[in-house]
C-alpha cells in the first residue's frame, strides 16, 4: 500500500507542501556545507537570474524558473519543508528529481556511503485553502523552535520565536527582510497581511502572525499534518 500524501500526480498552478526526512531519521546536513551544497543546488534551478546566461544570451533548460514558485521553506538537521507552487504538471517533479539526486551524489561521496539517504518518496500534500496556506507557512518557520526547546527547557518561549530570524536555513529572514533571494516568493503570503487601514506593514503584521507563541488558527482536523508523518 502507498505510504499517504507519496503523490504521483500534480496539479497545474497547485500549493503543495512537501516534506521528507532521512532515511532511518538519519541526518541529511551535518555541517554547514551541507546546507550551503543544497542551497547551491535549489537555487541553481529556481533562480530566475540563471535561466539565460548573461553572455551568451543561452537558456539554461534545466532551470525552472516560471515553473515553480518556492514559497517558503525549512532544513532541519534530519528533514525538510517546502511550500511551493507549480505552473506546470511536472514542475514539482523536476525540481525534486533534479535538487535531490544532485545532493544525494554529494553527500555520499563526502560521506563515503550508498544507498538512499531519505525515507522513501518525498510527500505532498495539496493546499486547498487560503487558511491552510498561511497555516503552513508559519508553521514551516517555526520549525527551528524544536531545535532550541528540547537543549534549553525552561527558557522563555518569547526568546526562542525572537531568534528565528537568525536560523540561517529558512526563508523566514527573507520574508522579514533581512536577506534578498529572487527565487524565494514570499509575496503571495505577504499579501495576506497588507491592509490600507493598518498602520502596521505586511512585514510587521507577518512577524507578528509567525512569532505569536499560541498558534492563531484552529484547522480541522483532515488540515493538520498526519501524526503519523510528524517530523
């Protein structure tokens, strides 16, 4: 039987949150080339600036630029989290097929191993609602909170959402503007927060929305993340 949400097919202009974590809850980075290595890789084949190159004026076929829009995303030590849109069909499978067996190689090679290095195909799990969409993004965002909870018990919850924007591999600091990436699109969430009456700015209101120590919206239950894929 299919393990849930391992999605074979994919809807055109379709929010998808995909996740996956290492095989055996194995770690998937263990420093920070790690990191850097995939991060080299997802921007490589999202960012729009790489579709044509600058000298020869050739397109780069590989490059999903237009094809896929990254919302918003998370590395954790042992998994990882995207929120995405694809304009394709087959959008998300390029960039899954293309980033992961390109890091995959890597890893093996620097860590001198085989095999597969995640559990199994990645999933997804189709975003059917304005609420589940902004529900997601925070709570990719707040993901870096388990790595600080578990080592520091006891300590102010306050500080802990306070220092999430100095976890270096998300998109939150994006999203605050403290970096500037143009493949990662945080304006479709963004928008959410603008309001001509408020004197507060999306930015603002979106720190506000993430960094809240209750979270903000009760989802029914066929919305919240299966426990049994809990990460």
């Amino acid at each position: 039987m299919p393990r849930k949400n391992s999605r074979k097919e994919y809807l055109e202009n379709g929010y998808y949150h995909l996740y996956n974590r290492g095989v055996e809850k194995r770690l998937i980075f263990q420093d920070g080339q790690d990191y850097n290595i995939f991060f080299y890789f997802l921007q490589n084949y999202l960012d729009p600036k790489k579709k044509t190159d600058s000298v020869t004026g050739l397109t780069d076929k590989m490059n999903l630029s237009g094809e896929i829009d990254l919302l918003s995303f998370c590395l954790m030590p042992n998994h990882f989290h995207f929120l995405l849109r694809q304009t394709v069909s087959d959008g998300i499978k390029k960039l899954m097929q293309r980033v992961f067996t390109s890091y995959v190689m890597y890893f093996n090679k620097k860590y001198r191993r085989v095999g597969p290095l995640f559990q199994g195909v990645y999933k997804a799990v189709l975003v059917e609602s304005d609420e589940y969409l902004l529900y997601l993004s925070k709570y990719i965002h707040r993901n870096p909170i388990s790595l600080r909870v578990r080592p520091l018990k006891g300590s102010d919850p306050q500080k802990i959402t306070n220092d999430l924007k100095f976890y270096s591999y998300s998109s939150y600091s994006n999203y605050l503007g403290l970096k500037r990436s143009d493949w990662i699109k945080s304006h479709p969430i963004l928008d959410y927060f603008s309001s001509s009456l408020s004197k507060t700015s999306k930015t603002q209101s979106y720190k506000f929305f993430v960094e809240e120590t209750e979270n903000s919206l009760e989802l029914p239950m066929s919305l919240c993340i299966d426990s049994e894929e809990e990460l």
